[in-house]
C-alpha cells in the first residue's frame, strides 16, 4: 500500500513536470515567431546550420553536466529544432501569399 501510494505521487510529479515542459515549449514557440518575422524583415534564411550544430553542441555538454544521455539530448532539441523551422517556414510564407 505504502509504494502504491509513493508511485501515485512519483506519477503526480511527472505529471507536473511534463506540464511544466508544454509550457515552456509553448513559451518557445512564441519567441520562434518573432524570431521568424526579424529573419524575414531583414532577409535572412530560415535555416541556420552553424547555429544549430553550437546549440545541439551546447545542449549535449548541458546534458552530460546533468548525467543526460548526448543521444537522448541530440534526439530531443533535434526534433524542437526541425519544427521550429517549419513553424519559420510557416509564417515566411504566409508573408509572401
């Protein structure tokens, strides 16, 4: 009973946390679109393959100071980087139609 009730609340706190996580996300998102507008404003490209190798890099020594896999890392901010840039691609043509 003890444990059931230990697991209930482990589960409580990643719930949270996952929460926390959709948050921050969402709060991503928000700083991406600006992001997009100043890089069409000023004709700058979308993708910028030198900025995502430092922060992929960047991520992965975050990670290991925190014992986090490198692959666990790079599969994560891999994916947030790819939709970020669709989400860029998004806007940048919603300005040209």
């Amino acid at each position: 009973m003890i444990y059931n009730n230990y697991l209930t609340h482990l589960r409580d706190k990643i719930n949270k946390i996952d929460h926390d996580l959709i948050v921050l996300l969402s709060k991503r998102q928000s700083v991406v679109k600006k992001i997009a507008k100043i890089k069409i404003d000023q004709s700058l490209p979308i993708k910028d393959t030198k900025r995502e190798h430092f922060l992929l890099t960047e991520l992965i020594k975050l990670g290991e100071k925190y014992n986090i896999n490198s692959t666990y890392i790079k599969n994560i901010f891999t994916t947030i980087i790819e939709y970020s840039i669709i989400s860029q691609e998004k806007i940048l043509k919603k300005k040209i139609i």
